[in-house]
C-alpha cells in the first residue's frame, strides 16, 4: 500500500465531491460545509508491488482509524468512489489502484452502536436528534459453529 495525504482545501475539496457518502441514507449528500473533513487519506495499491492486497488495506485502515481516535479524531473508509476522476486529477499511472479514501477530522456527531433488528438489518441510520445509528451483530451472530462428524441428530 501507498498513501496520497490531502490537506490542500482545494484537493480537499475536490476529493470530497469524489464520494459518496453513507449509502443507506440515501436522502443525505454528505457532511454539511462546516461538517467536512479536512483530511483524507487516499490509500492506493502499486501493483508493480502487489496486485492484491484487499486484507493489508483493511488492518491499515483500520489501524489509522484507531490512531486516529487515539488522537480525538474520527474518521470514515469511503469505497464509493469515482476513481477515474481522483486517478485523473492526481495523474495516476495505470499501475496504481485506488483502493480506498480514509476521512479524517473531528468528530461532528454522536453514533450510536446497536443490535440488528430480527432479521439481521444491518442499515444505518440518522434519528431526528441527529445521533447516527449502526447497527451490529451481536458476538454469538458473529461465531461460526460448524457441526463435527460427532455430533447426532
């Protein structure tokens, strides 16, 4: 993996009207002006390296979002991406690959964890305080149990 690092408010700019935002809500274009980040980390693969690296993207990813909260910072993996326009704009060889764009800036609103609804919903949402709603599976949804040649009907 390599790293374009944007904090230029024009390429700021330019690479927030590169993505779309929360797919779910689908009313909603975005953080609002005051609400932007004023960072992303654009996260991009050079497959003269490697030409599949989907597991190392999601532990780095990760890994900055944590750091990031150390720091009192949030921050969102963004996959919906128009790649040809960012590849475009940062003059991008063909052998890098957009993989991912990290935001990264303070935290302008509550999110909420909560339990997936009986048939496994797993849309989010925003409820009318604002406070943003993610639901997750619960730790037993999360564990496989296969059944061993022991086991009987």
């Amino acid at each position: 993996m390599k790293y374009l690092l944007v904090h230029d408010e024009n390429e700021v700019a330019f690479v927030f009207a590169q993505l779309k935002w929360a797919w779910f809500l689908r009313n909603w274009d975005g953080p609002a002006e005051h609400e932007r980040p004023p960072a992303y980390i654009i996260m991009v693969l050079d497959k003269r390296l490697n030409d599949r690296a989907d597991f190392d993207a999601g532990i780095a990813a990760q890994t900055m979002l944590l750091g990031a909260s150390a720091l009192g910072l949030g921050g969102c993996i963004v996959r919906t991406i128009n790649r040809y326009e960012l590849g475009k704009f940062y003059q991008l060889p063909e052998y890098i690959e957009i993989v991912l764009v990290i935001a990264i800036g303070k935290p302008a609103q509550q999110v909420v964890l909560d339990a997936t609804d009986q048939k496994g919903n797993m849309e989010y949402w925003t409820d009318e305080t604002g406070v943003h709603h993610v639901p997750k599976r619960s730790f037993d949804e999360l564990i496989y149990k296969p059944t061993s040649n022991n086991d009987q009907d």
